[in-house]
C-alpha cells in the first residue's frame, strides 16, 4: 500500500510548485497572485463594470411587503374573510400556520402615499426612504424556493438551501480581489432592531467561504472595544515582537506547504499578514470621531451607539470609501409572526433614516454611480394572518412566492419598478425574478459574467448562481 502522503507529494501541480518556493513574507502577496490564490481569473472582470464594490443591506427575518411596499387597497373588502383557496392554490404552509382552521385575510393597517418623479408606492412607515424614492428601482416580484429563515438566507446568499457553499461576498473576494491591501475584500456586520428582539439568530457560516479558501471569507465586525476579535496584541507584545514572531511562523507555514502542497496553508499565512495590516487600519475605520455632526444628525438618533444599524451604515460608507469590494449588513428583527403592525413599525424606524442617509451620502460623495446597493430579506409574508386578527393586530407568516427587494447605484436605473402581483400580494402576476437571477445581476454590475466565475472542486466546476440565473436586462442602465 502506498503512503498517501507520498502520492500528495508525487502530485505537484502548478500551485503546489510555486509554493514550494521559499519566500519571505514580503513576497507573499506576489506569490498570492501568482499561484492564483489572491484572484480567480486575471481576465475579470469579463467586461466593463458598472460597479465597483456592492453594500448589500440584508433585512433578515422577512419584511413584509404588503406594510411596506405592495399596496393592495382593494385587501380591505376582504378584511376577515378567508383566504380564497384560487389565490391559495394549494400552497405549502409552515408548521406555525398548518394547523389554522381558517386563514383570515388582514390588510395592512398603514396609508401608502405615491413619490417623486417615478410615483412609487410606499408605506408611511418610510418617509425617508420616500425622498429618494426616484433613486430606487424595486423589484416586486422576487420569489424563492425556500420557506424557513435559516435555508431562505443561505440560499439567498450562497445559491444552495444546505450550508457549505460560498457566500457571495467570497465570491467576488475570489473573482475580483480586494482593492485595499490593509483592509479585507469582504466585511460584514449583525445589528438587531427594536422589532421582534428575539429575532431568528445569524450564523457565521453565512459569510463562509465554503469551498473556496478560507482566506476568502468575511471578517464580521463587532461593536465593543476591539471591532475584530483577536486582532490586537496580547498583553506583553508589541508590534515589533508581533512582526518577528510573524515572519518566524511564516518561514514554518511555507516549509509545511511546500512539504503537503496544500495552498489552504498558503491562505493562513496571508491572514495572519492581513491581521497585522487591518491592526493599523481598522482602528482608523471605526474612528468616527472625525465625523462631522451633520453625519449623526442625517444617520438618525442611532448613529452614535456602536453596532446599531445607523452606525454600521456609516461604516459601510467609510469601507466603500476605503476599496472594501463587498460590504453586507445584517439587521435582525423583521420576523413579524404576531404583534405585526407594532413591530413593524419599531423596525422600519431603525432603518428608514439610515438607509436613505447612506443612499444620499454616496450620492453627494460621488460614489453612487459604482457603488450597488441592495435593500430586501430572505422572502416575503403572508397577507392572511397568522393567529387572531383584530381590528388592530396582526400576525403574517413567510411567504417564498413573492416579496420586495430594492437596488439602487452601479448599474441599475433609477426610479423604475419591475414586476406585479396579484390582488392579494400572494402569487406573481409579471416578471418572475428568482434569487439566481437576483445574484446573475450583481455579478453582471461587477463586470462578470456569473456562468464564468467558477472554482473546481472535487471534480465539479461550482459557481454562485449554480445552474440557472439570468441578468435582469430590464433593470441595467
């Protein structure tokens, strides 16, 4: 029997080759690219990019459409009576709903008002995001395959229901790189609203790298006195002990790559460089004592306590200023089974004012019109209520056939809308969009094409939007 080993070493490829090569660590980025660690293809992008970074505002737990942002008018005719079994069509339910006798239909209890040039439909819970409304294009009819949270965001995400795939933030890490050397090509930050407090948690697994290497995974910033855990010195150690200590390890961690050939061993040692570098930037990132006042005051109450949604979009301003290539912020507390209006309410006032002082702040610095913003969660709500509905209470269960999302910025055009659902906000009635093709677009905005921007593994050439997708032509400049 043959020492396996041995049979890894007898298979030099080109990437295990060059990393056999002893090299100090000032070398490492070089060697990075070279062995095609630092970047997936030196041809992308594919074409000129319209975007050049993406902030994606992820709204987890699900906001509702039909509070926010597809007025149905005609719903209140129908207050109480149960859902028609034609609009229905025979729709899985979750088990929170299953066991209903009826499914009451409950109309949103909030005005909605048409602005700007474009005459969108928003909610009252929206009077910010209302006045850049002709900044916004709106997709009414996204759908999804999934009805629970946790698979709804990994398939939103990853383009796969079941964990282990990359996330789209590693994706581009991988395809496009970073353009900052001192600060990593991906970020993430988790805030919780004042909705539902006890929200569906986030896990770290969502910005994974998956299969890909691990140094293409998201760094998640926190809100306490060391933005990224373990990033600063232990006590006793300073930054020259730190550099010596590092270059020491590195020599090691290159001597055990060219012995296994492994590059994820390659991928530990750029971390480790990456640490030591985002050990000077990252202080001066999440500084927000240069700011002016009229920063706090735009961003809303919010803006000053660390880690709440308004202040994580002041960041993920500072990082698109600063070459970070995607951006994503989580903000938990949209999971309005009961208790709707009231929730949703708290909700939308955490994010209203910052959302739109992000859109107004990149658009006065410049930076619109190549950074892509995107607004919207992992699927929609019912518009029958979930337990007793009152003249002022409601509750709405998740709804995969249709829900809301809106870009604005690199690539999309302003101030149009794409899609139409029916009388009940429940099933499509123009232009399905699915995830894959949600995802296809982002990519196309970034120059790449989403059927190239592949990785080999185990045989099968893996991409983000898997087997499907399509570019939504009608929503690109």
């Amino acid at each position: 029997m043959t020492n396996p080993i041995d049979d890894c070493r007898a298979q030099i490829t080109r990437r295990a080759f060059i990393s056999r090569c002893t090299l100090g660590t000032a070398a490492l980025s070089a060697l990075l690219k070279e062995s095609g660690l630092a970047q997936a293809d030196a041809a992308m992008p594919h074409f000129a990019p319209k975007a050049k970074r993406v902030i994606y505002l992820f709204q987890s737990g699900a906001p509702s459409q039909l509070d926010l942002f597809d007025p149905k008018p005609g719903l209140e005719k129908f207050r109480g009576q149960n859902l028609p079994d034609s609009i229905r069509q025979g729709q899985r339910l979750t088990g929170m709903t299953a066991f209903q006798t009826n499914f009451p239909t409950a109309p949103s209890l909030f005005k909605f008002a048409r602005h700007g040039q474009s005459g969108a439909a928003l909610s009252e819970l929206l009077p910010h995001t209302a006045r850049i409304a002709d900044d916004l294009c709106f997709i009414k009819s996204m759908h999804t395959e999934q009805i629970n949270h946790d698979p709804a965001i990994t398939f939103s995400l990853t383009g796969f229901q079941l964990a282990g795939r990359p996330s789209m933030g590693s994706w581009l890490a991988y395809g496009l790189g970073s353009e900052n050397k001192d600060l990593p090509a991906f970020v993430v930050m988790v805030s919780l609203g004042t909705g539902n407090t006890s929200d569906q948690p986030l896990y770290d697994r969502l910005w994974g790298s998956g299969l890909l290497p691990s140094r293409y995974q998201g760094v998640k910033f926190q809100s306490g006195a060391d933005p990224v855990l373990y990033l600063s010195n232990p006590a006793g150690i300073d930054s020259e002990v730190r550099r010596r200590f590092l270059d020491d390890l590195a020599r090691l961690n290159q001597k055990n790559a060219a012995s296994v050939g492994d590059p994820e061993v390659l991928s530990r040692v750029a971390q480790y460089e990456m640490a030591y570098r985002m050990q000077s930037s990252v202080p001066e990132l999440t500084d927000l004592s240069a700011e002016p006042e009229k920063t706090f005051e735009r961003y809303g109450p919010d803006a000053r306590r660390p880690g709440t949604y308004a202040a994580n979009c002041i960041l993920a301003r500072r990082l698109a200023e600063r070459g970070v290539r995607f951006i994503q912020l989580f903000h938990r507390g949209w999971d309005q089974h009961n208790n709707c209006p009231k929730q949703i309410r708290n909700q939308a006032h955490d994010t209203d004012q910052p959302t739109a002082a992000l859109i107004q702040d990149l658009k006065e610095r410049g930076m619109l019109d190549d950074t892509l913003v995107i607004w919207g969660g992992e699927f929609g709500r019912t518009v029958y209520s979930q337990g007793t509905l009152t003249a002022d209470n409601y509750g709405r269960d998740h709804h995969p056939r249709c829900f809301t999302i809106w870009l604005a910025g690199g690539g999309v055009k302003p101030g149009t809308a794409v899609g139409e659902t029916d009388d009940f906000s429940y099933n499509i009635t123009r232009d399905p969009i699915s995830v894959f093709d949600l995802n296809a677009t982002i990519l196309h905005c970034l120059g790449i094409d989403h059927t190239r921007l592949t990785y080999k593994y185990q045989g099968r050439h893996f991409r983000l939007t898997d087997v499907h997708g399509s570019v939504i032509k009608q929503i690109l400049v």
